[in-house]
C-alpha cells in the first residue's frame, strides 16, 4: 500500500485559514510568526503557506510560550536551543550505541 501524505507530520496539507480555524488563533497571527521566522510553513507554487502536522505543533507550543508573556525573538531562541538539543541527544545515543557495541 502506498504511504499517503496526511500520514507523513512534515507533509504540508493544511491552509493558513484552516490553521487558523483548528487552533482558534489570527490569520495575521500566523502570518507574524512566519514572518519572524518562528514558524516557517511550506509554500505553494502559487505562495500560499501549507502547514504540516508537526508545523501545527510547534503553533501550539509557541502559542503557549507566547501566552506566558514570552517575545518572538525569546521563542525562536528557545525552539532553536529546543532543536540543538534534539540533535545531541541523538549524537549521545548514537554514541552511547557505538560504546555498546565495542563492549
């Protein structure tokens, strides 16, 4: 059976309107944080913004960041450190596997 997109969290699939219905947030809301480059969706032929589910996500968690009085420039920071980490933690276990492996 064929993968289909909407199973893939990094397929774009979903509209600015429609993004803006699921969370309950502002179009301009969406288009500021793209703009500051926090959240930076897919784009159409025709540049329309397309999100994928993890791009909904991260709306969500910067939403929440934002409510608690945080800046743009602090959120996009924090993701940043937030996606640094990620990739260590993967290079530590990759490690940690490698050590196993010569054990």
């Amino acid at each position: 059976m064929a993968h289909l997109p909407f199973h893939d969290e990094h397929a774009p699939l979903y509209s600015l309107g429609q993004v803006a219905e699921m969370l309950q947030v502002q179009q301009a809301y969406l288009r500021r944080l793209d703009q500051h480059d926090v959240v930076s969706p897919s784009r159409t032929t025709g540049g329309q913004r397309r999100y994928s589910q993890r791009d909904i996500m991260t709306v969500q968690h910067v939403t929440r960041m934002a409510d608690q009085g945080m800046t743009l420039t602090a959120i996009r920071r924090i993701l940043e450190l937030e996606r640094e980490l990620a990739e260590l933690r993967t290079e530590l276990d990759t490690a940690r596997a490698r050590l196993a492996e010569l054990e």
